[in-house]
C-alpha cells in the first residue's frame, strides 16, 4: 500500500519559524519511516502564494506580488533543503499546471450543481482570509483567531453547497473515529458540523491576486477563494485532471494530511466535502499538533521573540533541535520552546543515554578485544534482555501510525535504558579481571546489537546521527538493514567497532540570546542613561507643564480586555458630560472589582490612541517600580474633574 504524506502549503508573507519546523519535521519523520519500512511513500510540502494578504504584503514590501512570492517561496525551500527534508515534491500554488487543475476542479463542481452564484456579506479578516459570524467576533469586530480587526465586506460570490455536504461529514466521522487525529479534536469538529454548516463563499472580487474562474463560467471579474485554492493543491500536486495523473491513481488518497490546530476546520469540513463533491475517496486522517510559544509567551515579531529554525538548528545541531521538537510534546498539544528544555533533553537524553552508551562498548571494546565484537554469545548470556528490547521495538509502529512521534521516541529511549542497565549489572570489567571474558563480551555485544536495532528505529527522526552509529556498527541503515535487525531480529555480524568521536557533547548554558535578558539588559541601559538627559536641557517652564491638563476622575465601571494580560478597560467620571474610556496596563495590579468608584488621577488632553483596537482617551497616573504598580490617587475625595496643579 502506498503512503502519501502532506504538510500544509505555507504562506509566503513571512519567514518560516518553529511553527512550521515542527509540522515539516512530523511530516519528513513519517515520511522516512514509511520508506525505511519499503512502503510506497510521497511526501508533499509547498507554498501557498495567492490571496490578500500575500498581495498585500507584496505591496508593503514594494515588490510584485509574483516577484515577492517567488523569493519567499524559495526561502521556505532552501531552509528545507538545509534541513534535509526529503520531501518529493514542493508544490507552489502559482505553479500553471496547479491553476489549470484547481479550474477543472471547480468547473467539474459547478457543473454538477455544486457551485452556484449569490451575494455574500459578512465580517472577513485579511490575515486569516476567512470570514467569521459575527457571534464569535470579539468585542463585535476582531478575529477571533488572530485578534486582528475585521472588516464587513460585501461583494457578488460563488458559494460552494457546503450544507448539502453535511451528513455525509457526520457520517464520515461517526464511522472513522480516527479520521481526526488526536481524537479529542473531533468532537469540536463533529459540534460545529452538527451546529450547521452555512453555504461557503468561494470566490472574491475585491482583489486579484488568485487563480481565475475557468472561462466556460464566464465571469472574469472573479479570482477563486485562497482556501479552495490551497486545498486542492494535494490532489494537483499529483497531477489531478493532467498528464501527470498516474501519480493521483498511485498515491491518493492521502494517508495524512498534517497541519496546525487553527487550520483543522479547513481540513476536516471543507476539504473532505470539496472531494465529495468531485467524487474522490477520502484522506484517512487529518493529524492537527498544538500551539508553539517561547518560554510560555506567544510568538509574535512585534515582541522580537519568534523561534527561527535554523538559529536554534546552528547553535545547537539540526537533528538536535529536530529531536527536542517532536519528543517534547504530545502531538495536538502545546508545546514550549525554551533553551533550557532544549539543553535538557540534549544532555540527559541524547548524550547521558545515548551517546554514552556508545561511548562506553567503544571504551570496553577497544580494552578487551582490540574493537572487535562479535555477537556469538549474546543469547547465551542475555537473551532475556534482547527479547525485552525486541517486545519494545515491536511496538513502536503504532505511535507512527497514530502520528504520536513523542511517544515513539519515549518508548525507544527505554532500550537504551535496558543497555545501560545490563553493563550496570554485569559489570564487564569486573568479569574480565575473573577470567569471564566470553560473558564480558558478550555484554558488550549485547549493547551494540541494541544500539544497531535502535538506530534503525531512530533514523526516521535523526537521520545523519542515525548513520553515524550504523557506520560505527560498520552497517548502512536502509529497508534491507530495517529487515535484518528490526524485522528479522539478525544479530550483527562479527566486526570491528569504529572510535568516533562523541556524538552530543554536553552544552554547559544557552547558546542562543535570551530575549528576556536582553530585554532586561535594554531596560537597565535606558534606566542608566536617563539621568544624563536630566543633566542637559530637559527642563520645563511652567506654562509648558500647564499644557498638560491634570485632573481627578472616578472610577465608574471597570472591564478586563479579552486576549490581553495587562489590559482594563475603565470609564471615568471627569465632570464632562459623557463618561471618558480609558485603556491602562493595570491588570497585573489591581482587580475590577478594587478600582469601581475610587478616584484617580489622569492626564485629560491626550490624544486619543488604539489599544487592542479599544480607543483609549486619556492616561492616568501611575509609579511603578521594582515591587510594582501603584496608582496615584487624590488624598481626599474630590469632585470628578477637578484640576491637578
Ligand atoms: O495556514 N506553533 O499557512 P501558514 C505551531 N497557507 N504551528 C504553527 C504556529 C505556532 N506558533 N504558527 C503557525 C496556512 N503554525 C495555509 C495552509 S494548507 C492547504 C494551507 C502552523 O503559513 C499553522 O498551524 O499560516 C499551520 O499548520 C502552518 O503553520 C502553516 O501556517
């Protein structure tokens, strides 16, 4: 059975970060498992080019939009050839035979029936490219993923029968339970296509930056939804509707689509219910991992600590960082990038567990028997070991399968485990001093078969590392190599063990710069330069203090700013006739519920500002120090808008 293998089509407005590392790397380790194993395996990544927001960022940045596509896009493939991705083929969905195949799709729906003209109007977010109900808006207007602000548009649309889809999506999921994966995300999936599923827009007119309509529809003002455009970039990339189409009939339907949990419902609703509609089978499981944030914060490049992958890769290795990111987190939950988990894992995992082990048969072996090792009483002596090592291995196929690769590699950690345990407790180098040489050897041998059978399993996730202990093992790691040790559990022929060096040296402290620290670090350098300004010319005359109007205000209602840690949002009494809104980075200090109907001081002539998209008309008075935050308050209770000075 052939297995085909797919991560999203990332968008090519931004530079690639973990986020993405992360998907490409479950996908490639899959991928590499599949081949290892002799299956028929095609492993699809690629770039997703149209759509509004690409066009605009393309504007932002000055360039054409294809020009500016083009170089993001290449951006993305190099850092995976730098990675080694092994991936068969890089999709761009400004490539001419995807276009031509997502205009056969849609004129294949539209001519059965599918697809049909009308009007849309609805709240739409630029940056996800999706429309949003205006229930599940924030405060009435933002996205409810992105946090950004929506704006209703209205424009003439072609809707794609998404209802008429409905219960054979229900029925998909009731009879596959493991077309999610995890399973605890199907539930939300399965409550919002029993809630209802509308109509979808699937073309705009508001811009063009997209793949037209195929011309027997006949109506170019039209460009095609980015998402119907994404999607079917899985079944073009195999040559659907073309000369290419051998590869469609081979590979399809996928074995595992893989992406991100903020793009599930994309995956799980639309795409099956656009495949309904062309008459193709189904994906057998769409796999969705959690959320990356950096030392417990979300990424964001405003706050300068996004995660680059090949930052981390060249300080601390590639296959390194690839390790840390699928064994640190349960696929579909969150997971934390921090260095010190990263080192961690490096220096008890990789280097304690198994860099040692090598290390110490390389040690023993080169004292005891010149570097020979040879396998002849390995089940003599310990084949009570082997066996627990094999019943192990054996079942590590099903967390591939299931697309768990951090317990994969939890339970291949546990033959090291036995390895270390058996040289513990034979103690080689008390047997050879006692004339037991054959058992001391064997012991030996014992952990090098281990180690051959478990790097063999390891590759898919380290692949070089991998190799390296197979070629110390003086044997290549492929399919044949898979079928002896692994398969066929063959003992290793005798040999003579190669000296490498070590292969994780320890790492004493963190190699990448802290963004807190250095944050920190600019805050101590603002602090120490300020008294320098003070000493030249930063005094005022007292008309210029004037100019800021300073005045009491009560509290009269108090709100915590959805999304946001810091923010409250107040409405003051300042003796005007309407109440003023304030937004302040108070939250951290004072709850709602202690500020309604105290009084406090604020600045009444600012400029009115943006917080969050919260209009914020004035700023009130506040010492914060080391131990805090404290407002500044009247001694006595004093009318609402009465002057300070
Ligand atoms: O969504 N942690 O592209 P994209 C983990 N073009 N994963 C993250 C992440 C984070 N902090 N940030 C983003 C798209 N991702 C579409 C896909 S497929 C037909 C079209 C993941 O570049 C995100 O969940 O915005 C998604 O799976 C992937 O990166 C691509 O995101």
């Amino acid at each position: 059975m052939s297995k085909y293998i797919t991560t999203p089509i990332y968008y090519v407005n931004g530079e690639a970060h973990i986020g993405h590392a992360y998907t490409t790397f479950i996908a490639d380790t899959l991928a590499r498992y599949e081949r290892l194993k002799g299956e028929d395996t095609f492993f699809l990544t690629g770039t997703d080019e149209h759509g509004q927001k690409i066009e605009e960022a393309a504007k932002k940045a000055g360039k054409p939009t294809q020009v500016f596509a083009d170089e993001i896009s290449a951006k993305f493939k190099n850092l995976w050839d730098e990675f080694e991705i092994s991936y068969d083929k890089f999709i761009r969905t400004t490539d001419d035979y995807h276009k031509e195949g997502v205009k056969k799709a849609f004129l294949k729906m539209y001519e059965k029936g599918d697809i049909y003209l009308g009007e849309y109007e609805g709240n739409y977010c630029v940056s996800c490219e999706a429309f949003f109900p205006e229930t599940q808006l924030i405060d009435g207007e933002f996205c409810p993923d992105c946090g950004r602000s929506t704006s209703i548009v209205k424009e003439e649309s072609y809707f794609f029968k998404l209802s008429k889809y409905q219960d054979r999506l229900l029925e998909l999921y009731e009879k596959n339970p493991d077309f999610i994966i995890p399973k605890a995300k199907a539930n939300e999936i399965v409550n919002f296509v029993k809630g209802g599923l509308k109509d979808l827009s699937i073309t705009r007119t508001s811009f063009s930056w997209g793949v037209p309509l195929p011309k027997e529809v006949n109506n170019p003002k039209h460009v095609m939804y980015v998402w119907l455009d994404a999607l079917l970039n899985y079944i073009t990339a195999l040559g659907y509707e073309n000369s290419q189409e051998q590869l469609m009939y081979r590979y399809w339907p996928a074995f595992v689509h893989l992406v991100g949990k903020d793009i599930l419902r994309f995956h799980s609703i639309y795409w099956p219910a656009f495949l309904m509609s062309l008459d193709l089978p189904l994906p057998k499981h769409i796999a969705a991992h959690g959320w990356w944030t950096r030392d417990g914060e979300k990424m964001s490049k405003s706050k300068g600590n996004v995660v680059y992958p090949k930052e981390v890769a060249d300080a601390y290795g590639y296959e390194n960082f690839r390790y840390f990111m699928l064994r640190e987190v349960p696929f579909g939950q969150d997971g934390d990038f921090s260095q010190k988990a990263l080192i961690d894992r490096i220096n008890s995992e990789l280097s304690n567990d198994l860099g040692n082990l090598l290390n110490r048969i390389i040690g023993m072996s080169s004292k005891y028997s010149n570097y020979h090792i040879d396998s002849k009483d390995v089940l003599k002596y310990h084949k009570k070991e082997l066996d627990a090592v094999d019943e192990i291995l054996e079942g590590l196929d099903k967390f591939m399968e299931q697309v768990q690769p951090n317990r994969y590699l939890e339970e291949l950690w546990k033959v090291f485990v036995i390895g270390n345990q058996a040289i513990q407790e034979s103690e080689p180098w008390v047997k050879i001093k006692n004339n037991q040489e054959d058992e001391a050897l064997a012991t030996v041998a014992l952990v090098a078969n281990i180690l051959a059978r478990a790097s063999v399993m390891l590759y898919p996730v380290m692949p070089k590392t991998a190799q390296k202990i197979a070629s110390a093992l003086k044997f290549e790691i492929d399919n044949n190599s898979y079928e002896r040790f692994v398969n066929n559990k063959e003992l290793l022929s005798p040999f003579d063990i190669e000296k490498i060096p070590p292969l994780f040296p320890k790492i004493e402290e963190p190699l990448l710069k802290d963004v807190k620290k250095e944050e920190k670090k600019e805050e101590e350098e603002v602090k120490q330069e300020k008294p320098k300004e003070e000493n030249q010319d930063n005094l005022i005359t007292i008309d210029q203090f004037f100019k800021t109007e300073l005045k009491v205000a009560t509290v009269i209602e108090a709100q915590e700013v959805k999304k946001s840690k810091k923010l409250l949002k107040l409405q003051l009494d300042v003796g005007e006739e309407k109440p003023r809104q304030i937004v302040a980075g108070i939250k951290e200090f004072y709850s709602v519920d202690e500020l309604v109907g105290t009084q406090i001081c604020m600045v009444a002539n600012l400029k009115p500002a943006k917080l969050m998209g919260i209009e914020s008309q004035g700023m009130l008075l506040a010492a914060k120090d080391d131990e805090g935050l404290c407002l500044i308050r009247p001694e006595k209770p004093k009318k609402p808008g009465t002057p300070i000075g």
